[in-house]
C-alpha cells in the first residue's frame, strides 16, 4: 500500500541459531567459539583504525557490534494482514543463499584458476 512501510520477517532466530542453520546447511562445522559482546566493543575502535589505513572495509565497527548484541524481534503481522504476505520457511531461504554463495564462489575459483593456469602456475582446484 502507498506510504506504508512492512517488515517482512517470518520465524525469530538468534545470531547463533542462524550461523548453525547456515553451516548446517553448507556442510559446515558448527562455530563453538564466541567472542564476548565487551572484547568485541574494546577491541573495535582498533579494528576501525586499522582497516580505515588499510583502506579496506572492517570485519565489524563499534556499531555492528552493538546492532546484532541487542535483542530485536519484529512482527510481520501488517503484511499479513493488509498484503496477504506469506513467509517462506527460513531453511528455504538459507539453502538459496548458501547455494548462490557456493555457486558464485565455484565460478570465482574457476576464474581465477584459468588466470593462473595461463601465467604457468600449477592450480588445484
């Protein structure tokens, strides 16, 4: 509808929760270790600055810290209710995603296997 804003969100899952769907699903060991939400925030101003002079993107900032340790769930109800909006199941959505990602990453590796194979490297891939 015209100048209304929807969230579309289906079932609430943690930060966690989603990594272990992902690995689940990519054939991937579970993560066991996790850095706690107070060395993430001490150690991130450093990070900045050092990727800021690397003039590369950071791993994490201060604020995606602060983004994903705080509990958010929303509600799609007024997308359901005034759109018809259907959630698909999120294991559906994550099996595209992490196929999509094997797919490209697959596609990247041939590349650069071939651009390597040409210069005389031996390559494996």
């Amino acid at each position: 509808r015209k100048g209304n804003c929807y969230i579309l969100s289906g079932k609430y899952l943690t930060i966690k929760q989603l990594l272990d769907k992902v690995a689940e699903l990519s054939g991937q060991k579970k993560i066991t270790k996790i850095l706690s939400t107070k060395f993430l925030l001490s150690v991130s101003a450093f990070c900045e600055f050092y990727y800021k002079l690397k003039k590369k993107k950071p791993l994490f900032t201060k604020y995606s810290i602060k983004t994903v340790s705080v509990y958010q769930e929303f509600s799609s109800q007024k997308a359901f209710k005034e759109l018809g909006y259907k959630a698909r199941p999120i294991t559906q959505t994550l099996k595209r995603i992490v196929n999509a990602y094997k797919d490209h990453n697959t596609k990247y590796l041939k590349k650069k296997s071939q651009k390597l194979s040409k210069k005389g490297a031996l390559v494996r891939v």
